[in-house]
C-alpha cells in the first residue's frame, strides 16, 4: 500500500508548521504552536492465586492529556475572554465561573505546503487551566512576548471526513 495513496509519489511527511486551530466558528489568530495530542490507558494488572509469576494485563481508564496553545501576545482578546470564563477575578461571589460556557469544543487543523488541509481533529469539552498573560520581560533578551493557555479536555478524535487531498503539480511554464 502507497504511503500516500491519491499523492504517491510524494515521500515525506507532513510538516508541522501549517496549522491552524478554531472554536466558536471562527479561527483563532496568531497561535504558533500547539503541544501534541496525546492520551495514554491505565494498565490493570491482575493474576490468579495459582498463576505463575507473570500477571495479565487489561486496559483500564484513559485520560487525555492537557494541551497548551501559545501565541504572541497581541489584542485579540480570545485567550483572555475564555480564561475569564473559568474564573473572573472580582466578578463576585457565585458568578466567579460561567458554567454555562466555560467548555468549548475546539478543531485543530493540519495543512500540507500547498495549503490544503490534510488532518483534521475535534477536541472534545476544553476549558482553560491555565492562563498566562505575560511572559517573563527581559530588556536583555530579543524575543517576542508569548501568551498561553493550558486546556484541560475530555477527549478528542481525527476527522475522518477529512480526506487526503490531491496535491498540485506546478509546471515551470516551459513549453
């Protein structure tokens, strides 16, 4: 079976640069990086009183983990108006947390070089863990200041309706 089955002759695997993350419908601006998707099952060990040694192994609760989105610090406010659902500093007592909306259901997408989507994941119930206005300020450093969230999630699977896409060819316009 081809590697890539409707580009074979494309070798290489997608990059992890084009991507692009959304929630409430629309696309959230200026994230440059997405920790990974990653989930991991408890192993149950059990044995019987006369087995030997050697225990059997069943699968028990999956958890996924965390993922964090960073982006530079612009004013977009997005990262902090989803934050302040979880909790509104000086909103008082009761109304510190929305229940109705601090859980959103987001979508990570993944692009090939010519801009064509080729993945796509929907991460289920997310809220925000974590929020990270500011970055360390050194005037001794060159680096541009970066904004996160941490999104605690119950769990998320691949957009199966995505498929792989047809990639152009681009002639060098000899004829």
């Amino acid at each position: 079976m081809a590697i890539f089955p409707a580009n074979p002759s494309r070798l290489d695997a997608y990059k992890n640069f084009k991507f692009r993350v959304k929630w409430d419908g629309k696309y959230v601006a200026g994230i440059s990086k997405v920790s990974p998707l990653r989930r991991s099952t408890e192993v149950i060990r059990f044995r019987e009183g006369g087995d030997p040694s050697t225990s059997h192994k069943s699968p028990g609760r999956t958890e996924y983990e965390a993922i964090t989105l960073e982006r530079g610090v612009t004013y977009d406010m997005e990262f902090e108006q989803w934050a302040a659902k979880v909790w509104n500093f000086g909103a008082g007592l009761g109304s510190e947390v929305s229940l109705a909306d601090f859980r959103k259901d987001i979508v990570l997408e993944l692009y090939n070089e010519a801009g064509q989507k080729v993945f796509g994941y929907n991460i289920y119930r997310c809220w925000v863990s974590e929020y990270q206005a500011l970055p360390d300020l050194d005037a001794n450093r060159s680096a541009i200041a970066i904004q996160l969230i941490v999104l605690q999630n119950e769990g998320w699977e691949r957009d199966v309706s995505v498929t792989e896409p047809k990639e152009p060819s681009f002639s060098s316009g000899n004829a």
